[in-house]
C-alpha cells in the first residue's frame, strides 16, 4: 500500500482549512445578504421570535475545495438555529425554492402531526415554489432540531438547531450557551451515494480484512484459533469491519458547518460553565464524542433533563441531541473531538479561552472489528438466561443457540468491558411492576403475528431480505458499545442516566408491540422484521394507551430508531425510565420503551440512518381511537 | 430525465390520498459491469476477450444481461464466437438468486445455438461466489456450467481473483465439435488494482483446457487442446 493516496484522503476527510463555509449561490431566491448572515459563529445564524420565514433552496457549497451544490435553509449551513420560548405558539413560513418536493421535520417536537412535516403522513410537503405555514404551540423546552424529511434533502443540508428556552428559569444556569451542530457531508449527491450501496453496499468501506491482517493473526493467535475465529464470519458471509454503510472515503465530518481544518471555534473565559448543545444532525454517522482535559456533565438528552452525571466519552447516535455542562478552569484550549464509529473521520472544534490558541487533535483510534456481542451470539447471553425465564420467555428458541460452540468461541474480540458489565443489566431485562404484558397481536398485521417471546423470529424474517437473526440478544444498555469497551475513561451509557425528577409516566404498559431490526447488508435492504414499509401496514396505537415497544437488533449494525410526535421513554430498569425521541439499538441488543399515545393521528416511525428509511425501514404508526379498532388480544 | 421523475413523483404525492412518507413503490437501479475486458497474447496472435454483464431492477427482481466472447485481433480480426444471455433474476434467499432466461452462442463458421437457461448464483460460504446454470437447447442438446470466483484482498486497492469455470454437455454436438460429458475447464488468475471501485487495470493468467471426446475432436483436427496465455485488462462498472 501506498501512502500517498491517504495523504491525500486525509487532507480531502479534514476538508479545506480557508474558503469553509463560503457559499455560492444557487440562483433559486438567494440573496447575498442572506448568505452573508449565515457567516456567524456557529455557521447558522440565530433566530428568535414567534414568527419565522425559512427558505429552503439550493444553493453552493465549498468544504472540500470542490464547489458542489446543496440544499439549504436561508442559504446557510447548518441552517439558522431557531430560539423559541416554552409557552409560546410559533408560526414558521417555510418556501420551497427547490424543484421538487419538500418539508420540514420539528424532530422531537410534541405537535399536532399536520404540523410534523413528513410528506404523505403528515401534510401533501411542499411544493416547488409553494409556501407552507406551521403554526403549533410550544409544550417543552430543550435542544431538537429540525431537517427536511423528503427524499435525500436532509444529506445535503437541510437540517440545524431547535433550541427552546423554559418557561421557567433554567435548572442549569449557564454563563456560554453553544450549538454544536454534527454531521457528514458529501460532494457526491446523495442519490448517487444510494445508489452505490444498492450495486455494492461495501462500496465505502476500506477497512475490509486483507491477507496480511490473516497472517498478522496466524503468527499472533495461531493457524487454528484464527481460522476458527473467522470461520463463523466466513460461514455467515459477514464483514467484520462493518461499522458504518457511508465513511469518511465520501463524507466530511462537520462541526456547525466546519471541516475539521477549518476549526469551528468557541470561547470562555476560565471558570464559566459552558453549556454545549450537541446534535447529531448526521445522515449516517455515529460519532464519539469527547473533549481531552475535560469531562462533561450530562443534564440532558434529546431535550429533557436528566439527573446529572460526569462523564468523559459519549457516542451520540444519529438524531439524538445531548447537552452538557463544561467548566474549563485553566486558561488553555480545549479541542472537542468527535469520530466516527467507523474511525474514518472526525469533526473537530476548539473551546479556547483566546482565538489564538487551539489544541492537539487527538489521533484517531483503530477501527474496531465486529465481535460476537454484535453477531448477537449472547457475548453476555449467559447471564441473561436467567432474566429471560423469569419473562416468561420460556418459548425462546434455545434449540437454535449451539451453546456448545458459544462456550468454545475465543471472545478476544468481543470487548471484555461488555463482559465486565453483564452482570449488571438485570433490571433492564425484568420488566417493571413484573406483570405479564400481553403481546399485540392484529390478524391482518404481519408486524403483530402473534408470538410467544420478543426473541423469537417470526416467519417473515426469513427471506432474501434478512441476512442473519440473532440467537440471544440481550440488555445492553449499560454496554458502551463496539470500540468504547476498552476505556479508561467513563464512557457515557443510557444505563447512566434517568429523566430528572423521576419516571414522567407510567411503568406499566398495557400491551407489548416487538419489532426486530432486520437487513441484508449485501442487498442493501433493511426492514423491519424482515417487512419493508412498502409491504408494510401501518401499526395502530389506542388512544390513551401505554404502550411498551420492544425492539431486537438482528443486524449488526446500530440504528437510532425514531417515533415521532410520542415520548419514547426507555425502560432502565428499577423503576426508572430515560425519556427520548430517538433511541440507539446496538447489534445483538435487545431494549424496551414505553410510549403513551396521547397524539392522535398518523406518525412515522423509523432509523434514522437515512438510507436505511430509505430503503424500507420504516413504519406508519396510527394512534386512533379505540372504538375503531378491530384488536384481538391474544 | 431525473428531473422529470422527480416533478411526477411530487405531482403523484400530491394527488394521491394514499400518499406516503418514503416511496411505497420500489426504485430500480442498474449495474453495468465489464468484469474482464483483456488481451491475450494466444499462439495464433493476439485475442480480446471479454465477459460483461448488466442488470436493471429492484431488490428482489431484475433484469439480467450478459455478454462474453473472444475475437482474434490479427490478421484483419475474426470473432471466435460469443455468446449473449437475458435473464430473469430473483432472490430467493439472503445470499442467493435463481435466474430463468435464454441464451444464444453466435459462432462465426458455424450454426448458432439457442438455450433455455435455469441457473442459481449467490455467495456461498466463505464468500465464494458461485454460480450453476443448466442450459436446454435444441435436439435434446444440455449444458450444466458451474462457475467459482474468489477474492482475496492484498490491500483495500490490491485483489487477486482466482476463478474457475467448467462445462458439461448432456450429449454430442456433432456439428461443433463438442463431446460428451466433461468438455472444459477455464481458470483464471488474475490480479487487480482498484484505482478507483468501480476502475481497476489487472494482470494475469488464463489457463484453458479441453477434455474427454471434446479434447479428442480437437486434436483429430489436429488444434490444441489447451492454452495459457498472459493477460491484461480493465475491470469497470457504472
């Protein structure tokens, strides 16, 4: 191998340094003085009010040093953070420029779901040239975001920053206020990114194992042991390096609209509490999150308040927004770090006390390989059998596991730090108040076929379209998750938070939908328990009902999974619940969360990792009233 | 032409009263890929040789389209005979599809042959991608191909490819010169860079090799029954 191509990939990964942010203009209603605006600190200008006009167009884009085009809010990218007041009722003007359809998604927002934005659920979108007025009250407050929800718009910068201040004063008082706005950009369009995945999902990874990483093995772990240990791989015709579906080989990881070269910067003066609002505003990436010299402190997570904790790592999935508390006391530069899952790339910012200084960019990490946590095959399984009986999931297919073969496997590369934890999870796996929650079952759903365990695999998922199942997915929700398990630092887990001031609803569902995340990663197809939204019926909510949602990853890839306009609140164990919108599964993971459907009318419900919606992982959920259903309860 | 589908599909979108949040119709794509576009330095001079195939569809249905064949390039150039194939491609399972079409070898001198084809190609384990097709032609003639590819990578850029093909008749064919049972087998070696994914200049060997009554018609006529050759070429796709 040579190095000259990598050097320069990286140069073209961590973008260009001077001309980052420059904007064209795209000849589509953009006026210079627009674009000017957009040249604030953040990269997005701040918009405050009640009364909001918002341009949607395309427009030019230089991160790269080639000038490519993308679509845009008011010409700026990310587009303009939009400061509302808790209590308020916000009118947005929203015009579509572009020539074909658009939208605007409120992601998080509790909303009538005329006003959600998601086109053919929500509202007929926005036609080329049309302008479509929201008009909806503001019933919370924190850090959400908002981006286009048509077609691959969202990819090419149709998305920034919500940010609602409380009615009331701020729990967190803060001296710094800042966005931080991630997210992948590429200089190919993303139809074509797409594309290349439906001809050759490996298109962007290049990281595959080769002949000398076999030998490197041989001589390391020994002939046998590695031929054992790439046997299951071989068998199950996966890629161990499979992290991520799009890569730093196209995408430029971004920081408020910077390239890592260009250096998103923000200032304190020693001693402040910052506050930093992260949101992953990304199509695809996972990225870890850190700042080298401090910790953070969590006090909320996709807009709601959690009790604080400190920690210094967190991996922010797609969608999801966290907000922590910094206080750098020294008079130095910070540099806020965030890879990719993949460690193909990274955004990069600076927290400095004086522009003129910044700090060392930590290198990033080898890229993890898959294990067999993430194959599903019960890395931590054994402890869980336990749990697992006392659910009443006595059906479980045990058959299918070789447990034999499982207690042979050399777990070297499975993260001993999830071993480390199992132990711990056991809450997670007991459902609270520990009555029976029936399985919904609908006769003319196949999600809903009746089943007599969440882990059991229903007929639907085996078919071309679903290339492995796992065998004992299992709580994870203390693990940090593939490349985090080795730290020695704290890594952040949902199992470490818990919404401030206790459970916001019941812990006792009336009934448990279960979803298994499914895909074929050769054919690029991805679903839910092996059904694509286009052979799909929509799934019903009754009005007023708790519902428990329980979702198993049988792919090996993580997927944000996103309910609109309902609180997911997420099953920690101990009567305690993490209210989200968004909810990160982890390969092999299996998770509840409980969700009142006090929002009538049609919501989408989806992964969040935008090819993967788009390639059929998605569902309508309807929450209707009771008298119009025809449940059967099983 | 995007555009146009872009505007029809948002005319759809806003007429219909069951319109959806992400297409609820599938999306076709197509592939083209020339595998092996090469020249062989052969004893009777130099050959271009060439296997490609196209595919148009969803994921679970598509079109397929194939090509490969051989032409002399010396001495004014002669086509040695090729053969063209459509399919109907079909997934059946995560890593494997069936594929039901025709084929017709056009041979230069000789007559042309036309087939039914009924084949299966996938991933087999340990990543070997495979490929059985049985071919039904005319006057109860039969052709079973079974096809292996390999990669194995040197860097993420730098992949050997060995591959082997072989052929069975069902019966004579007279006409061609082809006997029954076993009548070859082709294996290749062949090493590419990606310059790119989709544009890699390779380099190798391809090994031919006659058998059985097929091989014995050959050398009656007083031809070789087996060849090596060097070869050297471009693999692309689009």
């Amino acid at each position: 191998m040579t190095t000259s191509p990598l050097m320069g990939r990286r140069r073209f990964v961590q973008g260009l340094a001077l001309g980052t942010g420059a904007l064209g203009i795209g000849g589509l209603g953009m006026s210079p003085a627009k674009l000017l605006a957009s040249q604030g600190q953040t990269g997005a200008a701040t918009l405050s009010g009640n009364t909001f006009n918002l341009a949607i167009g395309g427009a030019d884009v230089n991160l790269t040093g080639t000038t490519r085009p993308a679509t845009l809010v008011n010409g700026s990218l990310p587009a303009p953070t939009l400061r509302w007041r808790e209590g308020d009722t916000v009118t947005l003007n929203v015009t579509n420029y572009l020539p074909e359809t658009s939208s605007i998604h409120w992601h998080g927002l509790l909303l009538p779901f005329q006003m959600d934005g998601v086109p053919g659920l929500s509202f007929d979108g926005i036609a080329p040239g049309e302008t479509f007025t929201y008009r909806f009250p503001i019933k919370q407050n924190g850090t959400y975001w908002y981006h286009s929800h048509s077609r691959f718009q969202e990819q090419s910068g149709v998305y920034g920053a919500i940010v609602i201040d409380p009615a009331e004063a701020d729990p967190e008082p803060v001296d710094r206020d800042y966005v931080m706005v991630l997210s992948d950009w590429s200089d190919e369009k993303p139809e074509q990114i797409y594309a290349t995945l439906k001809k050759l999902s490996h298109y962007y990874n290049f990281n595959e194992r080769t002949i000398f990483d076999t030998l490197r093995d041989f001589r390391e772990k020994g002939v046998v042991q590695t031929l054992k240990d790439r046997h299951m791989w071989n068998t199950m015709r996966m890629s161990q390096s499979d992290l991520a579906d799009v890569t730093g080989y196209t995408y430029t990881y971004l920081l408020n609209g910077r390239s890592p070269n260009a250096n998103w910067t923000g200032l304190f003066k020693p001693g402040e509490r910052v506050k930093l609002r992260f949101v992953n505003a990304s199509a695809m990436t996972f990225f870890d999150i850190r700042i080298p010299g401090l910790d953070m402190t969590v006090v909320a997570m996709d807009g709601q308040p959690v009790k604080p904790v400190r920690f210094h790592e967190c991996r922010l999935g797609v969608a999801e927004t966290i907000d922590v508390i910094v206080t750098p006391e020294k008079k130095q530069a910070f540099t806020v770090f965030a890879q990719s899952i993949d460690r193909s790339g990274f955004a990069r910012g600076t927290l400095t006390p004086d522009p003129a200084m910044s700090a060392a960019v930590p290198e990033m990490d080898p890229p993890p390989l898959l294990g067999h946590t993430e194959m599903g095959m019960g890395g931590m399984a054994g402890m869980n059998h336990g749990d697992m009986e006392g659910m009443n999931h006595g059906a479980m297919d045990h058959g299918k596991m070789d447990h034999g073969a499982m207690k042979g496997m050399q777990h070297d590369d499975m993260g001993h730090g999830g071993m480390k934890h199992a132990g711990m999870q056991h809450k997670g796996m007991q459902h609270d108040g520990d009555h029976k929650v029936p399985f919904a079952f609908v006769a003319d759903n196949p999600d809903l076929a009746p089943r007599t365990s969440a882990v059991q695999h229903l007929d639907s998922e085996y078919g071309p379209g679903v290339d492995m199942r796992a065998m004992a997915p299992a709580a994870m929700l203390d693990d940090p998750g593939i490349g985090l398990r080795e730290r020695d630092w704290k890594v952040l887990t949902y199992a470490d938070m818990e919404t401030a001031g206790g459970p916001p609803d019941s812990l006792m569902p009336d009934r448990e939908i279960v979803l298994h995340l499914t895909g074929n990663m050769s054919r690029y197809m991805w679903s839910f328990n092996g059904i694509k939204f286009a052979d799909a019926v929509p799934l019903e909510l009754y009005h007023g009902e708790r519902a428990r949602i329980t979702l198993v990853n049988d792919t090996m890839m993580t997927h944000p999974i996103h309910l609109h306009g309902l609180w997911s609140d997420l099953e920690l164990g101990g009567g305690r619940l993490l209210r989200k919108h968004t909810i990160t599964v982890k390969p092999g993971e299996k998770l509840s969360y409980l969700v009142r459907a006090d929002a009538t009318g049609r919501w989408a419900y989806h992964c969040h990792l935008l090819y993967h919606m788009e390639a059929g992982m998605f569902r309508e959920v309807r929450v209707v009233d009771n008298a119009t259903t025809k449940e059967a309860r099983s | 032409m995007k555009q146009t589908h872009l505007i029809t599909a948002a005319a759809l979108l806003a007429l219909s009263p069951l319109v959806q949040a992400v297409d609820k119709h599938e999306p076709a794509f197509s592939r083209v890929i020339v595998d092996e576009f090469e020249a062989r330095d052969a004893d009777e001079g130099t050959v271009a040789a060439w296997e490609a195939a196209a595919w148009y569809g969803g994921d679970l249905n598509k079109l397929y389209l194939s090509t490969e064949g051989e032409r002399l390039m010396d001495n004014g150039g002669e086509t040695e005979g090729f053969e063209t194939r459509v399919a109907w491609n079909r997934a059946f399972a995560p890593f494997w599809d069936w594929q039901l079409g025709a084929r017709r070898d056009w041979q230069p001198d000789d007559p042309n042959r036309d087939w039914a084809s009924f084949g299966v190609q996938g991933l087999a384990p340990y990543l070997f991608e495979s490929e059985a097709t049985l071919f039904v032609g005319e006057e109860g003639l039969t052709n079973l191909r079974l096809e292996a590819e390999y990669e194995i990578l040197f860097t993420q850029k730098l992949i050997l490819v060995p591959a082997v093909e072989a052929n069975f008749y069902g019966k004579e064919d007279e006409e061609l010169g082809i006997g029954e049972g076993l009548t070859d087998i082709e294996a290749g070696l062949r090493l590419r860079y990606e310059i790119r994914r989709e544009f890699a200049p390779y380099i190798g060997v391809n090994w031919e090799r006659q058998f059985g009554d097929t091989a014995a018609k050959t050398r009656g006529a007083g031809d070789d029954v087996s060849e090596t050759t060097l070869v050297a070429g471009v693999r692309f796709w689009f």
